[in-house]
C-alpha cells in the first residue's frame, strides 16, 4: 500500500483561506476551507490501497465544523507539522510520512484542490508505482500533487520557493538534478481567492465545497457587508 499524505491547515476563522476575504468574510472563509478539506479526506478515504496520512497545522478543535473534521479523521495517522518555511514543512512532511510507514512510497496533495476524486488519485498511485515519482501540476502555476517512491527525495523541496508562479518549474528542476523525472498528472486549479472557489465550486454540484461556496454566494446577494482585509 501507499500512503497517501495530506498536508493540511486547521480551517480557524481568521487562519484559513484568507485569500477568500474579501468577499468572504474570515469565518465563512474558514467554512469554505473545512469544506475543501472534507471533500478531500473523502476522497482519500475512498481511493483503495493507500495508508491515509494527515499533516497538519493548527488546533482543529477551534477549526469550524471541527467536530465533523474529527470523526473524517477517525483512523488517519496524524502527524504534526513541523519547519520554518512551508517548503520545509513539506519535506520534513514526507519525511515523517516515510518514517512512520518504511518502506512506502509517498502520495502528497493539499487541501486546495476539493475537485480531485479517487479515479485521479488511483491514477496517480499507478503512475507512481510504475515511474517511481509524479507530478500534479497547478494553473497558477504551482503543484497540487508529488508523489515519491523514496520519500527522502522530498528533500529537494526545501530550497524551493513557494507560493510563486514558478513554483513548479523550480520544484521539477530541484527533483531532476537528483536525477528524478516524474511522470505527468493533469494540471488542476487550487483554490487560493475567490474566481478559483467559484470556478472549482462550479465543476462539484452536491459536494460540501459547492454547498460552502453557495452559502457565501448567496448572501453576497442579499447584500452581506464584506469583510476588510
């Protein structure tokens, strides 16, 4: 089996999804947020073969719909996150991950992409299987998904650059002078504002993202004063 690692921040008003904000004010921001990470760790759960895996940061007993959270997360392996900078957090993620479970290659997504069901992530498990590393690529230029046969690797995260819109090509440069050239993944939109969480939101009729989304729509339209940044 894989483990299929997810890198998560609790979804606390004011913490989580503050791109969202404005038009989201910080709690529905949170709310959307939890959604996202819920639709994800049901994927995950439903996706065979795989040992699921939580990195995470934050108190989720101060998270909305935490107890919620709570219960999804029944069974998962938690692991805190730990590092200065994000792409330390990263790598020391796998790392743990790989440390925890010996032996296992490593599948690593985000919270960012509510839009990813298990028929991607069992193709991205095959890819991995076969090619030993894959690569999720993101619109903005950034990556939703690595995923290593030795998760030591995920080293060369760590003088990686993130959040930028040459994240990725700087992470496959990092990865191929180790020598590793992962195979491809279809590119997928993270939700970091609020075009993204619409437009992803669009694509998953009857998730809890979409309902998430639609609660913040809809009072938009009633006239909801916005939040301030």
């Amino acid at each position: 089996m894989t483990v299929l690692l997810v890198v998560a921040k609790a979804p606390v008003a004011g913490q989580a999804k503050t791109r969202l904000c404005p038009p989201a004010d910080h709690t529905q921001a949170a709310r959307v947020a939890a959604a996202a990470l819920l639709d994800t760790l049901a994927a995950v759960r439903a996706t065979p073969s795989t040992i699921p895996v939580l990195a995470h940061t934050g108190r989720f007993a101060e998270a909305e719909h935490g107890a919620e959270l709570g219960a999804a997360l029944a069974g998962w392996h938690l692991l805190a996150q730990r590092g200065d900078t994000f792409a330390d957090r990263l790598a020391n993620a796998h790392a743990d991950a790989g440390a925890a479970f010996p032996g296992r290659a490593v599948l690593q997504i985000g919270m960012d992409t509510p839009q990813l069901r298990p028929a991607l992530l069992d193709t991205a498990l095959r890819l991995l299987a076969e090619r030993g590393a894959v690569f999720g690529p993101a619109l903005d230029g950034g990556w939703w998904a690595l995923g290593l046969s030795d998760p030591g690797h995920a080293d060369a995260l760590r003088d990686v650059p993130m959040s930028t819109d040459d994240t990725g090509r700087r992470t496959l440069a990092a990865l191929r002078r180790r020598g590793i050239r992962p195979a491809s993944l279809p590119a997928q939109r993270d939700v970091d504002d609020w075009s993204a969480a619409l437009a992803v939101a669009a694509e998953l009729p009857g998730t809890r993202f979409a309902a998430a989304v639609g609660s913040v729509r809809n009072r938009l339209a009633i006239g909801q004063p916005r939040c301030a940044r």
